[in-house]
C-alpha cells in the first residue's frame, strides 16, 4: 500500500486519465472544462476496480479509492479554466 501522498496522487491521474481534470500546460494547474459528472465516473471506474492491479496495489477497496477521487476532484473543480491564464488573459 502507497501512502497518503501516493494515494492522492494516483487519484489526480485517475482523475485526469478519466477526463474529469485537466492541467494547464503553462501553469500545472488542474481544472474542469467540462463540468463532468463525478457519479459516472466513479461508476465506470467501479467497474473495472477488481481487475486493476494498479488500483488494487494502492488501494485494498473501491471506497478508498472513491474517497481520494472525490477529494481531488472537489479541490480542483472549481474552475472551467486555468485560473493564472483566466487572470493574465491567456
């Protein structure tokens, strides 16, 4: 099992992976451009939790992994766009 930085970690690029985040390419921010429904998400992600030794290695349950996702995802959804760009005009 990862740590608690690893975890979140692997959230974020879950997290990306799945299209509900994307980082900035200037700034490393992370975003959601497309308001993307988080409940779906995790649904499809449920799916194929048992068969994901990658998950699996960090995470001993689906609720873990549901919990780091969600947590990451409220924390950088607030914004369609990058906010540095979105305050430089970029």
């Amino acid at each position: 099992m990862e740590g608690e930085e690893g975890k979140e970690a692997l959230a974020l690029q879950v997290a990306i992976d799945e299209e509900l985040l994307e980082s900035c390419e200037y700034h490393g921010e992370y975003y959601d451009p497309r308001a993307t429904d988080l409940e779906s998400v995790i649904e499809k992600i449920q799916d194929g939790f048992e068969n994901n030794s990658r998950l699996k290695s960090s995470f001993s349950l689906f609720k873990e992994l549901k919990e780091a996702l969600e947590s990451v995802y409220h924390e950088h959804s607030g914004n369609d766009k990058c906010e540095l760009c979105s305050e430089r005009n970029l």
